[in-house]
C-alpha cells in the first residue's frame, strides 16, 4: 500500500486574508456607533476596551504559566463506556 505525504501548510493567514477579515470586523462599527448615539462617550468605550484586553492577557498569562495536562487521563470522558452487543 503506497504512503502518502501530506505537505504541512501555514494556518495563518495571509496579509491579505487578514486585511478582508479585519473589514468585516463588527467591533469598530459598533464602537463607533455607540458614541455616534450617546450610549457611551469615549472614555467609557476605552474603559471596556482597557479591560478587555487587560482579561485577556491575564488569561494568556495564567495559561502559559499551568502546568501542562497529565495526558494519561486526556480521552477519559471523550469516549464512553459501551458494552459489545
């Protein structure tokens, strides 16, 4: 049976992709249109974004500090226990 070769491509996007899928974004339209009505000033809107970014880093952090999972128990509640028929 003859083997085939899978050629490892990049996950990540190119420029351009990242360009097309950052104009789609909702969040700067969104932003905008919250102070464009009133809902939120300036200061509000950069007070969320603040936060958001500082619970996020800490999420970054405090995953690159775990220690890494015991691989031994990974798959033990993936597949379940099942009896032959």
């Amino acid at each position: 049976m003859p083997v085939e070769t899978v050629q490892a491509t990049s996950a990540a996007p190119t420029d351009c992709h990242a360009e097309a899928l950052f104009a789609k974004d909702e969040l700067p339209r969104f932003r905008a249109m919250l102070i464009e009505t009133g809902a939120a000033d300036e200061d509000i809107v950069a007070s969320i974004e603040t936060e958001g970014r500082r619970l996020v880093d800490d999420a970054i952090s405090y995953s690159r500090q775990s220690p890494d999972p015991d691989m031994a128990g990974a798959l033990a509640t993936v597949f379940s226990e099942s009896e032959a028929v």
